[in-house]
C-alpha cells in the first residue's frame, strides 16, 4: 500500500479510508458469521473465506490491468522516454527548441520534474487536483472482501481446531499454529522484497535504479502470486470432513451426538451477548485484544513504509527486515508461551490479566517511537500554514508551475538541506545524474541531487530494532491466553 500514493494513484487522505474497508467488512459481519458458521460445515466456510481473500488479492492487483503503470512511471524507461504527458508539455517541448521525437531523456526529465515557467499553471492545478476514484473503489472493495474472508478463516479455523484435539495439548498446538502462521506475513514481505525490486512493468527497462526515489515496483505482482496460491489452497481445505477422528477420552459419551446442529436464530444473539458482557474474565480479555488492535495492527500495515520514510530505508530492505523481525521474536514468544500454558495450566483470571498487561505496555511502547527516528536533513518546504501544511510556492520557485502531487526528494549536499522536488528548488537543468541553474541555491553554479540526502542512522535504526523485537515478544506471549479463554 506504500507504493500507490507514490504512484499517484493513492493519496494519502484516501489511502486511510481504502485502508479501513477490511475493519468495516468485519464489524458489520463477525457476529453473523460466528453465530451461524460454528454450527455448519466449518472447513467448508473456511474454504470460502480462502477463496473470497484469493478474490480480494486479483482485485488488488486489477488497477494495474485497467490503468496500466501511469505514465509518469513510462516516462522514467527507455521504451517510453518520449511518451507525451499532455498536450501542454509538447507545446513546452516546441517553445523550448526540442522536437518532441528526437527529445533526448534529460529533456523528458526536464519536462516532469524541472521548473518550467512555459506551463500553463491552470494546467498544472487540474493535475495536482485529480485523483482516479475507480482504482480507489477497486482497493476498496478488494480490502472489503478481505475482511470477510479472512474473519471466516479466523472465527471458525480456531475453533475448528480446538474441537479435534485433547484438551491437554491445545494451548501447544495454538502456540505453533500460530508461529506457523507468521510465516505468512514474512513470506509476504520477502514476496514485497522481491516484486519491489522489478520495475512495474516488468517487460519494459528502467532508466534509474530501485534506489531512486522516483522508482515504483512491480507492487501487483506479489497480489497475482498470493492470490494463485489461496486459490490452491482453498481447494485442499474444502476436502476437510466436518470433524476430525476422535482424540479425546470423552469422546465416547458425545459420539452419538448429532453432527449437524439447528440453525440458531438471530433472536438468540442479544440473549447471547449480554451473557458474555456480564463475565468480568471475558470483558478483561477483551480489553487486552483492543489494546493489542489499537497498537499493532496500523503499525503492521505501515511498517515498511515506516521504516522507509523515518528510518531511510530503501521499501524491499524494509520489508525483509520487518518480516525477519516478525518471524523469530513473536514466534519465539507463541512457542514460549504456549509451552508454559500447556505445562502450568494457568486459571484464566490469570491469563487474562496477563493479556491485559502485555497488551498495555505494546501500546505505550508503541507510542514512545514518535519520538524516535532519523533527520534526513533540513527541509524547505516553504512558509507553514496554521492548518499543518506547507505552501511550498517560495518567491526562488514562483513561476515554475510545479506539481505539488510529485513528490520527488532531490538533497542540496552542501548544507544538507533537502527540496520537495527539484522544479521546488528552482532547477531547470539535468546533466549527468544532477540538477543545475537551481535558482533556490545561493549560487546557480552549485547543484543538487535526487533522494534524501545521506545521514548516520545506523544507531537509532539498531535501538528501534531491538526494542521492536521484545515488545513484540512480550506482547505475544498474551497472544494464546488470549485464544484460549475466547474459545472457552
């Protein structure tokens, strides 16, 4: 999701209420789908919610297929470094000298990026204005889906296996089920790693490198593998019967039961629920997963962008580390946790009050990194408003007609200072990989260069690693207990 505002498709106000559509699906369903999926064909609803999520996957990935890669990311290939981006910019192209077929890639540079005081500024406020709402309801119905799917999975696979295995062994089965499970998410992120690295048109040759701040990755091809995957998987996972060979020592004295329970009725759901709210236990377990929700899972979906942005990271070394992080101190603290679990047999006033506790200190700890991160160097980003923003029109770059909606680092090494983008900084020339005649600079012989300009974050970025990794194990050791005392 970090590379769509990057692609202009996304914008960040956008981006959160895109993001929000899995949480929607599942408030508006998790009751409906807990109720009436515990008493059917549970592998079956697994296997649909599979299903549904490979769905949601090929949906996320389609804006590519529809849109293609946009013609900003065309114009950075070799195939494409003449494409036209508006009537406007071959009129700039012919004002300036340069016929628009024989324009050499810099003069395509200059056309995107470089300050350009021949635009039409109507012409540059329609474009920083537009926003494609079709891709935004394409995401927004695919993370909708997602939530479905998903909550059928989760609600009813728990269960499921709690159900077929002896009392005894279930907190150490959760405890490896669910370091299993985390393996998902790191695959994920190395499939990120990966795909981020190719350009977004695979087919087509790039003329900057992965590290170029301007770079988008091929982010839908990762959604296209993941979704052929769940589909096989979804396949295999309806052959599940509805219950699995007997362990239990009680076994015998429920063998005669029914398999296939009545349909509950919805009248039933409030009697239900006032139960649940009565049990303090419950209620206090509760309030460690709202914690466990509020802290953990934005910052799971952010954090390779986070360590992108604040720790300077490039996005396929931020996704190896957050998965690798993942992996090896959450798993170790399921593991540990369940191992304990399985071996005292804890009340569950006790583990929930442990739930609770982890659960509140991930969420401070989580807090606690605003104040941590890495300066990438003085910014000049114009005068601030008293809403937050910055008017980035500056009396060095009035005139340039530049597009607020590319955003496009370049770093003035000399005092570390970094531009919003080069046209920001007045630049009207590129020439061997750096821009000059910036009029921005004290002198118009000086030059700037694209990205961020370098800093020593090695430490801070040590210290945030470290800490990251035991929140998270002392915050999953409450993960099962958690579990537990739900299904019970």
């Amino acid at each position: 999701m970090d590379i769509l505002p990057k692609h202009g498709v996304l914008p960040s106000f956008f981006e959160r209420i895109v993001m929000s559509g899995t949480d929607i699906s599942q408030l508006l369903f998790a009751v409906i789908v807990a109720h009436y999926g515990s008493r059917a064909h549970r592998t079956r609803w697994i296997a649909i919610g599979v299903f549904i999520n490979a769905l949601s996957c090929f949906l996320l990935a389609s804006p590519q297929y529809f849109y293609g890669s946009g013609d900003d990311a065309l114009a950075l290939t070799e195939e494409y470094s003449f494409i036209r981006e508006n009537i406007d910019l071959e009129n700039t192209t012919k004002a300036q000298g340069f016929p628009l077929e024989n324009s050499t890639h810099d003069h395509k540079m200059n056309r995107v990026l470089l300050c350009n005081k021949l635009k039409d500024p109507n012409i540059v406020k329609s474009l920083d204005g537009e926003t494609a709402f079709a891709p935004l309801v394409l995401i927004f119905v695919s993370q909708f889906i997602h939530g479905i799917g998903g909550l059928m999975f989760y609600t009813l696979g728990g269960p499921y296996l709690d159900d077929n295995t002896k009392r005894k062994n279930v907190a150490m089965l959760f405890g490896i089920t669910m370091s299993l499970r985390l393996l998902g998410p790191t695959f994920g992120f190395l499939i990120a790693s990966g795909t981020l690295k190719m350009y977004i048109n695979p087919l087509l040759t790039p003329t900057v490198d992965h590290e170029d701040p301007r770079w988008i990755g091929a982010w839908w091809l990762g959604w296209v593998l993941i979704g052929a995957l769940m589909l096989a998987f979804a396949f295999l996972m309806a052959l599940f019967p509805r219950k699995l060979k007997r362990q239990r020592a009680d076994d015998a004295k429920t063998a005669s039961e029914p398999d296939v329970k009545p349909i509950p009725k919805l009248e039933e759901i409030p009697r239900i629920l006032k139960i649940l709210l009565k049990n303090k236990i419950n209620v206090t377990n509760n309030l460690s997963g709202i914690f466990f929700v509020f802290s953990a899972m934005g910052y799971w979906t952010y954090l390779p962008m986070y360590m992108e942005n604040i720790f300077l990271q490039s996005a396929s070394s931020a996704s190896i580390i957050s998965g690798v992080i993942g992996i090896v101190s959450q798993g170790s603290g399921l593991l540990l946790s369940g191992y304990l679990i399985s071996r005292y047999h804890f009340s569950a006033r006790k583990l929930a009050g442990w739930n609770t506790i982890t659960g509140f200190i991930h969420m401070v700890v989580m807090l606690s990194f605003i104040k941590l991160g890495c300066e990438g160097g003085n910014y000049s980003l114009g005068e601030k408003k008293s809403d937050g923003t910055f008017d980035l029109i500056t009396p060095c770059n009035q005139g340039c007609n530049c597009q607020i909606s590319k955003i496009s680092p370049v770093c003035y090494e000399a005092e570390n200072t970094i531009f919003y983008s080069a046209c920001h900084a007045g630049c009207e020339t590129h020439e061997d990989g750096v821009f000059r005649n910036c009029s921005c600079l004290p002198d118009l012989k000086q030059t700037v260069v694209p990205g961020n300009c370098a800093v020593d974050c090695g430490h801070v970025f040590m210290t945030f690693l470290v800490i990251n990794a035991i929140i998270k194990f002392v915050d999953s050791t409450g993960r099962i207990g958690n579990m537990l005392i739900s299904y019970r």
